[in-house]
C-alpha cells in the first residue's frame, strides 16, 4: 500500500497484519529498553504535515509518532491562513511544490472531500515515492481514525466479528463514522444502527453500500437502541460543516448520559473520536465502559505502525 485516502482500500489481509503491528507497537514504546531502538527506525525519512483545517489528537499524533521513529519533520497547521492556499494556491500546486523537498510522507488534513485521492494522484503521475496519508478530507473520509477505532475494539472486546455497532450523532458530515463503517463492514456478522437527528442521517453512498453487501443496519432516532450494543460509537455535531439554523435544531439532542448507558451490556465499549461537546456527559468518564481517551492514545501507536509499514520497515 503506498497512499491512505479511503477506508474501503484496506483488504482483510492487510488489517489482520496491522492489528498484529499495532498491538506490538503499543508493546515496544511501552518498554523502555526496545523504545530506544525504535528512535533508529527512520532515521532521515522526511515527514511533512500540512494541516487546512484544525486538529489536536490527529496531527499531535501523527507528528509524535513520526519523531518517535527518528523521522525529520516540517509541519503546517492553520495551513489554509499560513501558507500560500491564503494567497490563491490551488491544492496541486501547493503539493507539487512540497514533493520537491522530499517528503517519504505527506500527512494531509484538508477542508475538501477528495482532496487527498487528488493529492496522491499528483504524487503518482509525478512518479514520486512519497505516500500520502490522509489526515481528513472535509466530510469525507477519515481512514487513519478508523484504523485506531478497529484497534480499540480489538483490544478491549478482543474481537470484532459479529459485533453490534451503535453510530450516533452526524453522521451525515462525519467523516470518521464513513470511514469506520467502510472498514468494519469487511468483518463477517457486524449489524449496525445508525442513530441520528433525521436531517443529519448517515450518508446515502454508505447506507446504500450495506445494503448491497447484504450487512444488517438500521437507522433509528431513538437513542435507547444502545442497549443493544457492543460497541457504542458516539460523535459530535460538525457545525462548521452546516448552517446555524441547522446547528440550533439539532444540537444538544443527541447527548448520553449515565442513565442513558445504564441499560447497556456490560462488556460494552463507548467510543468517540473527540473532540466532544455535551454529546457525553463528564460523568460518564468513570464508568469502565468508556474507552475514549484510551482510543486516542492508540492513535500514536496506530500511527507509528502505520508510518513504519508506508516506509517499509516490518514492526514485528
Ligand atoms: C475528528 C475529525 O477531525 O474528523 N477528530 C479526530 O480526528 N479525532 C472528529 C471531529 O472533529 O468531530
């Protein structure tokens, strides 16, 4: 695999292989003996991160994991008002411009559904080896966020054949519920019920995906289904990507409390990508169940693996 864009490009294969990675990489920088040799991974691989829309978890991780591995890096945040895309530069020729200092890894965050295929197509028909990870492309995909939520449910129900998923919130705008439902779909017995405000149901390409594929999925207004699940994926209203009208009709409705998960299994796992508004209450954070910012530390280690295996280095 030479570029991440979408989550429908990983094959069973590749994810039973980088579960097994991911899982040694959280085991390698974990012990302070190994996580010395992991510095001299990379050493001298150019990693460039070119960020147009904000992030916290996403680019810390990513530009963390790269150091971890001895990787050199550049980084642009707010990249839409800091670098030359203020002045009028388009994409391509922003990206042409990067390959030219040598990057092995472009990590893209970027406002623009597709802007990440049009990014790797560039680096293709330039003939470059640089992989392009996308970090974010509007309201499409999220791939990177799916790997580390399918290694979060692996490691805390130690298996993700036959589970019930629960995806709540916008799941219209939400890129990381498209790109985790793409991925968990190859997974033999996954039932999915998509919980959302009416106006914000999950996107038609993906519904109509299961569908084709024979998946069973149901899409609810009723919050109360999560009783039913295994793994309960909540997110937050993307109101940078609707109207205020909107945002007013819809915000707030969708929260989960105590009393919500109260009916829940026990062996449950309640996710979020973050960041989190009041879509789950504080007082949630100390029920066991709630697995969120554990998820957003597998993102280092589901990064690292990631950026080893574009590099060609074997984790395990
Ligand atoms: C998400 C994103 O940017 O899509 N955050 C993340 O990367 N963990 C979710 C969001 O912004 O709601």
């Amino acid at each position: 695999m030479k570029h991440i864009v979408c989550a429908q490009e990983f094959d069973r294969k590749f994810l039973d292989q980088f579960l097994l990675d991911a899982a040694a990489m959280k085991e390698y920088w974990n012990n302070p003996i190994w996580r010395l040799n992991i510095q001299e991974w990379l050493p001298g691989q150019n990693v460039c991160s070119f960020f147009y829309e904000e992030s916290t978890r996403t680019r810390i991780s990513f530009e963390t994991a790269a150091q971890n591995m001895g990787m050199r890096l550049v980084s642009t945040t707010n990249a839409g008002a800091f670098s030359s895309a203020k002045k009028g530069e388009t994409l391509s020729d922003t990206i042409q411009t990067l390959m030219g200092y040598a990057p092995r890894v472009i990590v893209l965050r970027h406002n623009e559904e597709g802007s990440a295929r049009t990014a790797a197509e560039l680096v293709d028909a330039c003939g470059k080896e640089v992989s392009i990870i996308n970090a974010g492309d509007g309201q499409g995909q999220h791939p990177t966020q799916a790997l580390l939520d399918l290694f979060t449910i692996q490691s805390e129900l130690g298996r993700v054949e036959g589970i019930t998923v629960a995806v709540g919130g916008d799941l219209l705008h939400g890129r990381t519920t498209h790109s985790l439902v793409y991925l968990l779909a190859k997974y033999p017995n996954i039932r999915f019920i998509f919980i959302s405000p009416n106006e914000l149901k999950m996107k038609e390409g993906i519904v109509e995906h299961l569908t084709q594929s024979g998946i069973p999925h149901r899409e609810t207004e009723d919050k109360g289904v999560i009783a039913d699940a295994d793994v309960v994926y909540w997110t937050r209203t993307q109101r940078e990507r609707m109207d205020e009208e909107l945002f007013a009709r819809v915000n707030g409705r969708y929260s989960i409390t105590a009393s919500d998960v109260a009916g829940m299994k026990r062996g449950a796992v309640i996710l979020h990508p973050l960041p989190r508004l009041d879509e789950i209450s504080r007082e949630l954070d100390r029920d066991p169940r709630a697995k969120y910012f554990v998820q957003a530390e597998n993102g280092l280690y589901v990064r690292m693996a990631l950026m080893a295996r574009l590099c060609g280095v074997s984790v395990r």
